[in-house]
C-alpha cells in the first residue's frame, strides 16, 4: 500500500485524480453489467416464445407468461399486447414506443458518465504531464549550468506518468461504452420487432 501511495505522489495530483477515475470507470462497469443482466438483456426466449403464443392466437397465455417477468423485452412485448387489446392501433403504437423509449432510457442509464470518463482521464493525464514538464524545466533554469541532465530525465519521465495513466484508463472505458452502446443498439431493434410482431397480429378480443 506505501508503494502505490508513493507511485501515485510521484504523479501528483493529477495521478491522483487518475486513480480515482480508473476506481469510479471500473465500478460503472461491474454496476452496469450486474444492472444489465438483472434487465434480461441477454435473456430473450422467454419474451420471443410469448410472442409466438400471441401470433398463434393463444393470447391468455402469452400475457399470462410474460405477467411475472420483469426484463426489458418482457416489458414492452407486454406492454404492447395489452395496448393492442385495450386502445386503437395508432394508439396502441404510441403507447408502446413510450414504454419502449423508458426502457431504453434505463438500460442506457450510467452510459454518460462513463463517455465523460473516457473523455477527460486522457485529458487530465495531459495536464499533469504539461504542469510536470513546467516543474521540471523550472527547475533545469533554476540551475544554470550546474543542471545534472539525469535530474531532467527524472522529472520528465515522472511527469509522463500521468499521461499514460490518463490513457490507461480512457481505452477500458472507451471499450465498455462502445459494448454498451452496441447491447442498447440490439434492444432497439428487438423492441421495435417486438412490437411489431404484437401489433401487426388481431387480437380477437379487440
């Protein structure tokens, strides 16, 4: 723990700020992986064999199936057959695009902070580079002609520590968003074809 902590003096407080981001970034992703798959983002079946029982004509049983289930798709797909059985059509499919943008909108939830992540870590580490080479060419004026050309070395390569760690940190967070941003992107469309296989089929109760 004493190593980590004299590390990260090395760096300043910008290393610091660093360290925080990386602890926050990976946090954000195990939160949105537990939250996502607690949504049933990956879990379609349930979902699709209800919709199927709704095509078949079965309708009872498919409301009846998704009735306990709380995953995303489950949502909208219930959402839609009970708009389809209670209000017209033109209404049935602005009542269920209202539900389906609400579930995206939590499934994307977090998604900002970790874009805000990826775009200042790589930015902090340059400030503390540029704040570092300050210090250190202050310090090479300072001392003239006696200036050791190692000290320099030294205080630059510590003052790069930041930029590196600024760029460690942006890539994982870069990587995650763009897997986030591709499951939410997959969503959208099972919703949308959701919907439009509930909606597209006649519910004989209507």
């Amino acid at each position: 723990m004493t190593d980590i902590i004299a590390f990260l003096n090395r760096g300043g407080p910008a290393l610091w700020v660093i360290a925080a981001l990386s602890v926050i970034t990976l946090g954000l992703i195990l939160w949105k992986l537990w939250r996502l798959s607690r949504m049933g983002a990956w879990r379609r079946d349930p979902t699709e064999n209800a919709v199927e029982l709704w095509r078949q004509g079965q309708h009872d049983a498919a409301t009846s199936a998704l009735q306990t289930r709380t995953g995303l798709r489950a949502r909208v797909a219930r959402s839609a057959m009970q708009a389809a059985h209670s209000l017209p059509q033109d209404d049935a499919r602005e009542e269920t695009a209202r539900v389906a943008r609400g579930a995206l909108m939590d499934a994307g939830s977090g998604l900002r902070a970790l874009d805000l992540i990826a775009t200042i870590a790589p930015l902090v580490g340059l400030l503390g580079t540029v704040l570092g080479m300050i210090e250190a060419f202050q310090t090479l004026q300072e001392s003239g002609a006696r200036a050791d050309p190692a000290a320099l070395a030294g205080g630059i390569w510590e003052a790069l520590l930041t930029t590196a760690a600024g760029m460690a940190v942006a890539i994982p967070a870069s990587m995650a968003l763009s897997w986030f941003d591709s499951v939410n992107a997959r969503l959208a469309h099972d919703f949308e074809d959701l919907a439009i296989r509930v909606l597209t089929t006649k519910d004989p109760h209507a």
